[in-house]
C-alpha cells in the first residue's frame, strides 16, 4: 500500500536555499525513494511572485513522490497539518546593521512563526531551523511553542559537520563516506568547535583515528579547525552568495538521519536543546554527537574531553548564552 504523504513546511522557500532544497524534497532526498510528500512553501509577500515560480518549477518537475504544493505568504496556511518544519526563511544582516537590530527582526519572525506551529502543525511536528542565528532562533522557537516537545525542535549544523568529513576527506585522499564521527560541538558561527579527537577512517585493516591517520596535530588543532570555521565565509567570498546547495543537502541529512535513523556505530551533530551533558549550561540551544533511533535523538555520552577540547567548547557555549541574553533583551 502506498505511504500517506509526510507535510513538509519549507519556510524562505524563494531564498536561495530553499530553491536547492525543495527538488531535493520532492525527489525523495529527505524521506525515501518510496515516500511521497506534500510541499508547504512559505515566504514573505515582496517575494510573492518568486515564490509562484517556483511552484511553478515544481509542477514542470513532474517529481513522482510530490503529492501537492502549498505556496503562500499566509503563516497559519503554511503551517497547517505540517509534520515536519525546515525553517530558512529569516531577517539577514546588511551593512551597517547592529547585531542587536538583527536579533530583534529574527526574534521577532521566530516568535510569531513558533505559535503559528504551535496552534496549527500535526501533533508531534518535527522542527529544524536553518536561518541565522540558527541555535538562538531554534532557542527562540522553543520558548514560543511550549506544547511543542523540545526534542522536537534543533538547528542545523550538519553542514559543519559535513565540511569537517570533506576537510579530512581532502586531507588524506580517502572517500568521505570513509570518515565518520567528527563532531561540531556548540554554536553554528566561527565559534564552533570542530572536533576529530574520536574521528575514524574505514581502512582494509580496520577502522583507524583520523589523529593516527594524519599524523599531524598541528593541522588539526589550527588549520583545519579554521578552515572548517570559516567555510562559509570561503564560500561567499567564492560564489559572491552564501552556501546553498551544501546546506540544503545538509537539512536533508539532518532531517532523514533523524527520522530514520543513524547507520550502526555512526554518530552525527545536530543542534539540540542541551540537558546539561558535557556541561554545556542546560536551557541553550548547543551542537552535540547524536544517534538517532524511532525518531528520537540521543547525544553520545561519557566521550573523554580533553583540556584543549573543553576550553573550545566553553567558549562556544559562553557566546550562545550571550546571544540567548541579547535575544531576551529584544523581547522587552
Ligand atoms: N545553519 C546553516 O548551516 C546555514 C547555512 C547557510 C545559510 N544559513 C542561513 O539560512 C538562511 C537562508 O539563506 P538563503 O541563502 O536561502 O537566504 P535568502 O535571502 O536567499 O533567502 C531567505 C528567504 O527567506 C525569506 N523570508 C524572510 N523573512 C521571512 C519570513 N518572516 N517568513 C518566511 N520567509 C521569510 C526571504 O524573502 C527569502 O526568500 C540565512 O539566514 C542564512 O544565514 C544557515
């Protein structure tokens, strides 16, 4: 018997990534090539008429798997009976804007979209945010949408974590599908603490430490954490726009590897609602290794943290919390 359609919620879908990401949805990237999905496309009204084209696009795409589109600029329309909530759309930072003026666009926008899946998305509704600030929006979202388990709700720093897996990759001429369990640990920003202490390569005689592998601490613990940090920036300075198909692959590995599961003995980074483990102060939105099974994530524990590791990881909560405070602040 066919699979009832999965509701997916594509929010900026006129954005540059959601243009990446919505193909990407409809053919079977995300859930499955057996499973078919209705898209719920929303945007904002000055991208009204882009946001058609791409609907548009989308019917020409004749996607087998794509059982309707929803496109609207109507938040309540957007998010009704949705299962899952990829959100892209939010305020970015122009020139001369402050930080502060920012946070208060994107606190805004998160405050409002929050009670709309709150009052209208299916029980259980599955929540990913990708705009930036992505952990103070996600923060933000969960705070507005207290009946939403907080489970339910985390930012994307998957595309992190795969820039990590491409560095080694890179580094040692193995195939990233090689590599395994990295981890970003803490804040979607240059902040962000690219970890390799428990990364392994799949070698002929077994799998092997990425330390032991590249021989080379120097790189690891500089270059190669920068390198990751900054990716985003190489990109736009490359590209004169900011990473958009990599990150769309990226909410879909997030989101498929949460619903379906994390291959055996494989961990992965998502941004999660932090209970305290590792001792990332409890209440931040923060990026951890977890495993997913039935729908559920579950952060690795009892990983050995050293002293370098710990420091980094400190300073990546210390600045989300400051940007927890500044959210707060533009809600008063
Ligand atoms: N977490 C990550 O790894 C990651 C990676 C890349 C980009 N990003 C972030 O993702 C976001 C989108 O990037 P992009 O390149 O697609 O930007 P974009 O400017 O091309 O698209 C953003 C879209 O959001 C829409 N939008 C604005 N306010 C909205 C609202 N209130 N409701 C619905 N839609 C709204 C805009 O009209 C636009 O179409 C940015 O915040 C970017 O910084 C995050």
């Amino acid at each position: 018997m066919a699979k009832e359609p999965i509701r997916v919620l594509v929010t900026g879908a006129a954005g540059q990534i959601g243009y990446a990401l919505v193909p990407m949805i409809a053919r079977g990237v995300m859930f499955g090539p057996d499973q078919p999905v209705v898209l719920h496309m929303l945007d904002i009204e000055p991208a009204a008429e882009a946001l058609n084209g791409v609907k548009m696009e989308l019917v020409d795409a004749a996607f087998p798997l794509l059982k309707g589109v929803v496109a609207t600029t109507d938040v309540v329309e957007a998010c009704t009976d949705v299962n899952v909530a990829v959100m892209v759309g939010g305020f970015p930072r122009k020139e001369g804007m402050e930080r502060k003026d920012v946070m208060s666009k994107n606190v805004s926008i998160y405050k409002s979209q929050a009670s709309a899946l709150e009052k209208h998305a299916a029980a259980n509704c599955k929540v990913l945010v990708v705009a930036n600030p992505a952990n103070t929006n996600a923060l933000i979202l969960k705070e507005f949408a207290p009946s939403i388990p907080k489970e339910n709700i985390t930012c994307l720093t998957r595309l992190d974590h795969n820039r990590a897996l491409g560095q080694i990759s890179e580094r040692l001429s193995v195939h990233v599908s090689e590599v395994k369990n990295v981890i970003i640990w803490g804040n979607h920003s240059s902040t962000q603490y690219p970890d390799v202490n428990h990364a392994t390569i799949k070698t002929p005689a077994g799998e092997k430490p990425v330390r032991e592998l590249v021989g080379n601490d120097e790189w690891l613990n500089g270059e190669f954490i920068t390198t990751v940090q900054q990716r985003g920036a190489a990109i736009i300075k490359a590209r004169k726009f900011s990473s958009a198909l990599s990150a769309a692959s990226a909410a879909c590995d997030h989101i498929r590897d949460w619903v379906l599961g994390t291959p055996e003995g494989t961990w992965v980074s998502m941004g999660v609602y932090s209970d305290g483990s590792y001792n990332v102060p409890a209440g931040l939105i923060y990026s951890f290794p977890v495993t997913c099974k039935n729908g559920e994530w579950s952060i690795v524990q009892d990983l050995p943290i050293d002293e370098l590791s710990r420091k980094k990881m400190d300073a990546t909560a210390q600045e989300l919390a400051e940007e927890k405070a500044l959210a707060y602040s533009c809600l008063s």
